[in-house]
C-alpha cells in the first residue's frame, strides 16, 4: 500500500467517499438496506486500509468522512424535490434545510399527513 503515492491514494479515499454517500442517501423504500449494507461495507473497508496505510495517508479518514457526509447531503437535497416543505426551494436551500432544519421539515409532514387523515 505504501508504493502508491499518496495524492492517489487521496483519490481513491475520496472517490469512495462519494460512492459511500450515494449509497447512504438511498431514497427509502423496499431495498434501502441494500444501499445501506454497502455503505457499510465500503466505511469498514476503508477503515481496514487506513488501519493498514497508518501513518502514510493521515488524512484519509477525515477526508472519506467528510465526502461521504457532503456527498449524502447534496444527493438527498436532490431526491427530495417533492417534500412539501421543499416544494417552492431552489437546490441549494433545500441543502440548508435538509442539514439544519429536519425538525421543522417533519412537522410540515406530520401536518400534512394530519390534515389528510381529516378529511
């Protein structure tokens, strides 16, 4: 692992990180666990090589942690589009609301589910 240089090995941690974040922000439904067991997967082996890298590529934990959670932020504003509390947001705002405003965003649903059931 050492014979790489470590500017790769930044990618491909990176890369990883991306595709751990598509699969963690796996729109719910039947086969969500699917995309969360490779989430998983792909977190623990990432910690068994920076375990093995150790002192060589000493950001690669940082750095896969942080694309992962930007990367399921960004995908989930994305799937999103038709949450009524984000119905009228552009992309952006609805990022902001997703990562600071889940409370207010679930009582706009719990809401909304309640006035369904009323009718």
């Amino acid at each position: 692992m050492t014979d790489f240089p470590e500017l790769v090995v930044y990618a491909l941690t990176a890369l990883l990180g991306v595709a751990a974040g598509m699969a963690f922000a796996a729109p719910a439904g039947r086969y969500r666990v699917f995309g969360t067991l490779s989430g998983a997967l792909t977190t623990v082996s990432v910690v068994v090589v920076a375990v093995a890298v150790g002192s060589h590529a000493v950001w690669m934990g940082p750095l896969f942690a942080l694309t992962a959670a930007v990367t399921a932020l960004l995908v989930s504003a994305m799937l999103q589009v038709d949450h009524p509390g984000l119905l009228a947001e552009p992309y952006w705002r609805r990022v902001i609301l997703i990562a600071f405003h889940q409370r207010r965003l679930a009582a706009v649903q719990r809401e909304l589910n309640e006035t369904a059931l009323a009718r």
